[in-house]
C-alpha cells in the first residue's frame, strides 16, 4: 500500500516530534525509526526529513548540535525544547480529534 502525499505531509510534523519526544536523534536514525514504526509503510527521504528538521529548528521546536559518532563522522542531533514538547501536546489533541472522528465514521 502506498501512503498518499497529503497524508504524509500531515503527519510528518506530529511523527518526527513524536520520535523526538524520546530522546535526541539525528536524520538517519529518524528515518529508520519512522520506517520500523510504520512497518515499512512510510519510507521517507532525505529530502522530506532535513526540511521539515530545519523548519522546525526555525520556529523553536528543535534544536540542533554537532556531534562526532562511533564511525568518527559528524552527525547533527536534533531534540525537542520545551517549545516543541507544547507543539506536540498540541499537535497530539488535532490528531486525536481526527482519528476519533475517522474512527466513528468508519465503524
């Protein structure tokens, strides 16, 4: 089954907040993480994930440092500031509405 763009790009938001919620990460890791979560269903890129980090670096949400891995190759971590921990609480309350209102309808 392939997930349909809009529906993605609604959802990415609330996922990648989600992910960091638990604990810094950086852009491979999330990938991983958003793939294992969906079973394989949503196979991000590259170009969908750093945008999106970027963006919410810019509004306060996240926020970003360089650090060397076990491989010695710099990675960008991102983790949620207390701006972002309101964005999903906010964000968590709109999805739940939704899929509530998904869920009476399709009973």
């Amino acid at each position: 089954m392939k997930v349909g763009k809009d529906l993605v790009a609604a959802s990415a938001t609330p996922i990648v907040l989600g992910i960091l919620a638990d604990g810094e990460s950086y852009g491979y890791a999330i990938l991983q993480r958003i793939a294992a979560l969906s079973d394989g269903e949503l196979a991000w890129t590259d170009g969908m994930l750093y945008p999106l980090l970027h963006r919410l670096e810019r509004l306060g949400a996240v926020e970003s440092r360089w650090d060397v891995g076990g491989n010695g190759r710099r990675r960008k971590h991102y983790q949620l500031t207390p701006d972002g921990k309101a964005l999903l609480a906010e964000q968590r309350q709109q999805w739940q509405v939704v899929t509530s209102t998904l869920s009476q309808v399709w009973a």
